[in-house]
C-alpha cells in the first residue's frame, strides 16, 4: 500500500518565516509551489526574491511558467522574451514563448518562434504553428509545411485536427475530410465533419457531431458557430441566436459569426439585437457586403427605404451576388409601405430562395458563416 507524499511548501514557508530574506529558501520554495500546482504561491515567492535582486536565467524561466499556468500570458512572455534576449535559447523556452503570444493572439510572432527544433522537441508545436498560419491567412503555406510534417508523424491527432481547419478554410473539402477523420476525437477534427455534414444538408448528424466537439472542448469557437447553424437550418432561430453570439464573441474579428448571429435574431423577430449584429461586422469590415445587405433588409422592415436603397446599392456593388443585397432589392420591390407586407416578407425571408444560387437564408449562411474570410 503506497502512501501520499506529504506536500513539501508547509515546510519551507515555515522555515521562511523565520528567515525571510534567504534566497535559496525562496527559489527553493517558488519551485516547490510550481511543482505542487500553488501557480500563484510561486509567483508571489519570486516577486519577493526579485525585489531584493535580479532573477537568475533558471528562476525567470520559472516565473514565466507559472504565469503561463496562471494565464497572466504578457508577464509569461516578458519573462520568456528577457531569456532570449540574454542568449537562452533552446525549443522548450521558444515553444513556451510561442504559446504565451498566441494566448496574447500575437500570431506573426507564434509562427516566427517555431522552427523544427521546436517542433522536434515540442508535441503540440506543429499545430500551433498551422494554427498561427490560419489565423494569418496564409492557408497554402499552412498546408503546404503542415502536411509534410503530417506525412512524417501521422498520429499527431492535433496537427491533423489543425489541418483539417486549414483545408476547409481554403475551401478543400477533400482534404478537410481526410485530415479530420486522422484528428480523432479532437474538437477540431469533429467541428470541420460537423461543417462538411451541413454542407451536405445533414442538420442532424451535424448536431450529433458539433455537441461532441463542446463536450471535447466547451468553447470551441467553430462548434458553437456550426450548432447554432445547424439549428438555424432546422428552422430553431432562438437556439441558433444563442450558439451563434457565444462563436461569435469568441472568434472576435470572423464577419461571418456576426451576419449568422445577426439572420438569427431577425428569424426570432428581434430585429434591434439583429442590427447590432450586423453593425458589430460592419465596424470590422465595411468592404464586406453581407453587413449592408443585412442592414438593408432591416431598413426595409422598418420602413426606411431611403437607406435601404443606399444600404442595397452598396452591398450590390461590393459583391454582385451578394445574398443579402439580392434579399434587400427582392423586398424594396415587394414592400409598398404596409407593415403587414413587411412581416410576411421576414416570415417568408429564412425559407424562399434567393439570388442566383436559388439558396435559402440559413443555407446561405451555413456556407458563408462556416468559412473563415481572408
């Protein structure tokens, strides 16, 4: 019968209590603290070290761990960066570096850091790596340094998973699918079949596998996003609007999440939160057409044809085939100032195809929403 080591931290604050200015006590005691899961406690302690003296290589590559641990990313990556800077550099600190600045979204820097000691070294490096390129929009070259180390270690589940997002941003589905169904039970690997599900209009198995993908990773931007879709393909926009504003936030700058969020709140009748919506994506981005075309349509609704013609010129001219623009000019059309004619239309809006493509609303947004613009 094994018995529990006995935590080790009790001790050594005790001996610090009386004799607080030993600095071999206070490494020695922030290490122990680190190696106990006390994050914090360490912190703490090398603060008061640091206030007396400089921290050592060994104590300031500790300080940012426990930073890290404690998600305070700028103090990890200060403390990291100062160890390069001093000419300590080997993979482990680079990749802990690397993971402080995608944490602080600083994605140029993430890719930059990681070389193929790093990944050598560092299991979760590679797909950290293509999901830096991602976020960048250099897709190809995602793919391209991506795949050949895929093809060298072909169970690394993250780095597939990784992949299998790439590919369906660049819009190669084959690939997608291939990557993902390598990338196991990752909540990468199950949100890109859940989007390529949609894309076959299979709303249901697209549920089953977006609800697997949370219950891998609760915040998963690309699930929430793909489960409020596929309830707003079943006709549920309430649900959807719920999904959808939780991908949204945390995906931040994706034009895409806000115009879904937006469609599902007008189907709901909520035609103030769906403004909002659209205008959280026209202020990061107004070259992209879909926030004036959903914009316009509201303009409509609410009588205000002036600005939903101006509001519809612009989508238009944006992009030609724009969905909402071509809903926008379909009601201007219709609407001859009755409120009743307007709420018919916003009844008919998520069921009556529309534009070229003849795609319904929620169909447009699945394959509009699901794709990361560049």
């Amino acid at each position: 019968m094994s018995v529990a080591t006995a935590p080790k931290l009790p001790r050594l604050l005790g001996f610090l209590e009386r004799d607080p200015g030993n600095l071999q006590l206070l490494a020695d005691a922030a290490a122990t603290a680190l190696d106990e899961g006390q994050p914090a406690k360490a912190i703490d302690l090398l603060d008061r070290y640091a206030a007396t003296t400089p921290l050592p290589p060994e104590l300031l590559n500790l300080s940012g761990v426990a930073a890290l641990q404690e998600g305070r990313f700028g103090e990890a990556a200060k403390a990291f960066e100062d160890l390069l800077a001093q000419g300590h550099d080997d993979p482990g600190l680079r990749f802990n570096l690397a993971w402080a600045k995608a944490m602080l979204l600083d994605w140029a820097r993430t890719a930059d850091l990681i070389d193929d000691a790093t990944v050598a070294a560092a299991p979760r490096a590679a797909a950290l790596k293509v999901e830096a390129l991602c976020h960048l929009g250099k897709l190809e070259e995602a793919l391209a340094w991506g795949g050949q180390i895929a093809a060298q270690r072909p169970g690394d589940q993250a780095l597939m998973g990784a992949l299998a997002v790439a590919a369906m941003d660049a819009e190669q589905t084959d690939l997608a699918r291939a990557y993902a169904l390598k990338a196991g039970t990752t909540h990468e690997g199950l949100s890109t079949l859940g989007m390529l599900m949609l894309d076959q209009d299979d709303a249901d198995e697209a549920l089953v596998t977006f609800d697997r993908a949370l219950a891998v990773y609760p915040h998963s931007a690309r699930a929430l996003l793909g489960k409020g879709l596929a309830l707003l393909s079943k006709g549920d926009p309430r649900a959807a609007a719920g999904q959808l504003d939780e991908g949204a936030k945390i995906f931040g700058d994706h034009l895409g999440s806000w115009i879904a969020s937006g469609w599902a709140h007008f189907a709901s009748g909520d035609q103030v939160t769906a403004r909002s919506r659209f205008e959280t994506a026209l202020a990061l981005d107004d070259t992209f057409a879909e926030s004036h075309g959903g914009l316009a349509v509201l303009d409509v609704i609410e009588n205000d044809l002036e600005s939903a013609r101006r509001r519809t010129d612009i989508a238009l001219r944006l992009d030609r085939v724009c969905f909402s623009g071509a809903l926008a000019r379909s009601m201007l059309l219709e609407h001859d100032g009755d409120p009743a004619t307007a709420e018919r239309i916003r009844q008919k809006a998520m069921n009556a195809p529309i534009g070229a493509a003849g795609r319904t609303l929620a169909q447009a947004m699945t394959v509009m929403a699901g794709r990361r613009p560049s």
